[in-house]
C-alpha cells in the first residue's frame, strides 16, 4: 500500500517483531543494572541547546552538524537531545538528587537525535541505553562500569566483544597533549580537511575522531595521549588496567579512542564485535561535567549502547527470538452466544492466555478458517446444543484433532499449563 505520507528520511518505525525483541532486550537491561543498584530516570526529549553546546563541545560534530536545533514559540533555542548524559546530570542538579557520601546511579532508555547521514546502523532517530553513575573517582567504579558493560552484552549471548581501552587525561595533562598534537599538525594542515583546519585552532583533540580518511593517514601517526598523562590520570589508568587485567577481562589499548564529546576526561572505552566496524557502545569518565553545569565539584562515569547496531549484531548472529507471537486459544460460537463467548474470551485473558476471538458470529466453518489464518495453538468451539450441559469442543489447529471438554473442566484443566 502506498500511503499519502511516509516517514522522513533517517526514522523508521519499529515493527511489532521487532520491537518484541527490543522490549526483551531493555528487560534484561533493566534487570541487570538493577542488580548494580542503578535507578531508571527519564529526561525530557527538548532540553536547552545551549546546554549541550557548552558539555558536548562547540567544535564538536555532533553540535557543529548533528543537533536539532529550533526555536519554539516561545523563541527560545531548543535541541531534541544528541545524547543522554547532559540530561541526567541536569536532571540530578535540578532535582537535588546527590546525597553527601554517596554514588546516585542512573539508567535510562530512550531516543536521541542528530543529523547524520543515514547509513546502517546510524539512524537521525537512533535508540540508546545508557548509565551514568555520579559522585565517585575511584578507578574501581570504573572496573565496574566497564564490567557491566560486558555482562550486558554476555547476557545477550555476545561473548566475542572487544573492548576498546584509552585514557583521555584532564584538565591538568590535556593542554601539553593539545599543544604537542597543534605542533604535530600544523606542518600536515593542507593535508587535513577543512573542518580539522578549524579544530586545529580551536580543539586538536577532535582532529583524532575526523572520519576523513585522509585526515585518519596523518593521524595514526600524531602522538599519543599516553604519553602526556599526569601522575594522577597515569595511576588512576594503570589502576584501572591492573584490576581488568586481574579479572581477565581483556581489552586493546586505543590511544585514538576521545570518544566525540568534549566533556570525557581519563578512562574513555567502546565495544564493538568483530567485523563490524561501529562500535556497539561506549562511554567513559566525565569529572568536570557536573561542575560545568553549575553542580558541585563531583566526578561522573557512564556508557550508552546504541539499540539499532546492538540489534542488527543480535541478529546477525541469530541471537533475536523468531517465532511471532500467536493466540493460545481462537473463541468460535454460534451466533446466540456472543455474550459466553465474550466471557470465556475474557476468563482465559485473565488466566493469562493469549486470547482472539471472532468479531463476526458466521457459520462455525468460516469462524475456523479465521481461527486459522490467526495462527492460533487451539480453537474453542462454542456450539449451542454442547453448552447446555457445559461442554465445548476443543480443536488442535495444528494436527486437526478434536474432542469435546467439560467446560468447567477445560478451564480447571487449562490452570497453569500454557499450551
Ligand atoms: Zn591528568
Ligand atoms: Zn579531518
């Protein structure tokens, strides 16, 4: 069917198989990240642009580019959000949420925005799970992180991620990193595309996740943050490095990987599988985010997994449940008993059985056919001369098989056994 209006170009809608997947997939994240003590929160889909602007970074490709940005009747600018950590951290500053002492972890599901070209697995609208744990320093906290990442993903039956591992330094180590990467890249600038001309003036740390693939060459050989760590973003790596290693959790040290967002500082990580070439999720430190929004001085960590890529690998490797959901039981009567048939419908949905019934009293004939193409296990017939002694007939849609049941019995029967 061709219909007036379709969907704009990079949103999709997200099909009833589909989407059954995808609700098992948040459950189990919601049911894990539990167990780490994390709590679901929801931000609003408009947030102040300026806002993201400011944590996400002016040169930046998601606010250069990426963001939706209007304003509403009320003239003020207003993004539909790129990402979800801004948000939650303004959410815990806006809503006092920090205690004194304590770690406020947070979980969140849902959509984010940003114009993109559409391509597989990058979408305008694209789905993200996320946590975000705020208030604690200790490397540790990252390990854990980090780790339920992976459990995530282990859960889901993908045991082949790669781990991806960089430290991005601080505020105290980046500016000697950024001056030894602008005195590396200046006698390479007419080799770089326009926009890392601009980040080399502005922000050289962004030149490094450039997907021009020229500007990639030069950069494999630019020099590495690893080397310009201070004491304490060098401990707090090492520290990080020896537990993984300890809990033989293996990962590749990636000293490219800053992740696209100004506001991460030391640990930053993604996953990804082998042969895809995105990662599937990722995150890392943000120790000044939280002052930066007019919070205390309070460190924070999180990670976000995109919904679409870790589908499409689900899938790929046969990970997904395939089988539509069908009805239990199909409720056929004879046109005098539209009101039984609708309360025995009703009593078998209160058992907990998918239930479907006909909306038509036809012949019983035409009522089996529709019983059929909704692929129901088994259909009840309702026939006038049966229920008199409370008896229906029960038919196996599968192998044709037949028999006539106690009505009372049928249902005492059909307690707690799904058929
Ligand atoms: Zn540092
Ligand atoms: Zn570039």
């Amino acid at each position: 069917m061709k219909p007036k209006y379709t969907s704009l170009r990079g949103v999709r809608d997200i099909l009833p198989d589909e989407l059954r997947n995808w609700r098992i997939i948040e459950d189990k994240a919601r049911e894990l990240f539990r167990r780490y003590n994390y709590r679901e929160i929801e931000t609003p889909i408009i947030e102040p642009a300026e806002m993201f602007v400011r944590t996400v970074g002016e040169e930046s490709d998601i606010v250069r580019k990426e963001m939706y940005i209007f304003k509403d009747r009320g003239d003020r600018l207003v993004a539909l959000r790129p990402e979800g950590t801004a948000p939650v951290v303004r959410a815990f500053l806006e809503n006092n949420l920090y205690i004194p002492g304590r770690v406020a972890k947070f979980y969140y599901i849902g959509d984010m925005f940003r114009y993109d070209r559409p391509q597989a697995g990058r979408q305008r609208e694209f789905h993200q799970i996320g946590i975000e744990a705020l208030g604690e320093s200790s490397y540790i906290l990252d390990v854990e992180v980090i780790m339920l990442l992976l459990e995530f993903l282990e859960e889901l039956g993908l045991a082949d991620t790669i781990l991806l591992l960089n430290s991005v330094g601080c505020p105290n180590c980046r500016p000697e990193y950024s001056k030894a990467l602008r005195e590396f890249f200046i006698p390479n600038s007419s080799e770089l595309c326009e926009d890392c001309n601009v980040r080399l003036e502005n922000n050289p740390l962004r030149i490094l996740d450039c997907k021009v693939e020229g500007c990639k060459e030069i950069v494999a050989k630019a020099p590495s943050i690893i080397d310009y760590l201070c004491d304490d973003c060098r401990t707090h790596f090492e520290n990080v490095r020896s537990v993984l290693d300890s809990l033989g959790i293996r990962y590749v040290l990636d000293t490219r990987l800053v992740r696209g967002l100004d506001y991460y500082t030391k640990t930053t990580f993604e996953v990804t599988v082998s042969g895809l070439d995105l990662s599937i999720g990722g995150g890392g430190r943000y120790d000044g985010l939280i002052k930066d929004l007019g919070g205390p001085d309070l460190p924070g960590i999180g990670f976000a997994i995109g919904m679409e890529r870790l589908f499409n690998v689900l899938k790929d490797k046969n990970l997904l449940l395939k089988e539509e959901e069908v009805p239990d039981y199909f409720v056929i009567y004879d046109s005098t008993l539209v009101t039984k048939a609708i309360i025995l419908s009703r009593l078998l949905r209160y058992k907990g059985f998918i239930v479907e019934m006909s909306y038509t009293a036809k012949s019983l004939k035409s009522q089996l056919k529709e019983a059929d193409r909704s692929k129901a296990k088994k259909a009840i017939i309702m026939r006038e001369d049966l229920l008199v002694d409370n008896k229906v007939i029960l038919k196996d849609m599968t192998t044709g098989e037949q028999e006539e049941v106690g009505l009372d019995k049928l249902e005492v029967s059909l307690i707690g056994q799904r058929i």
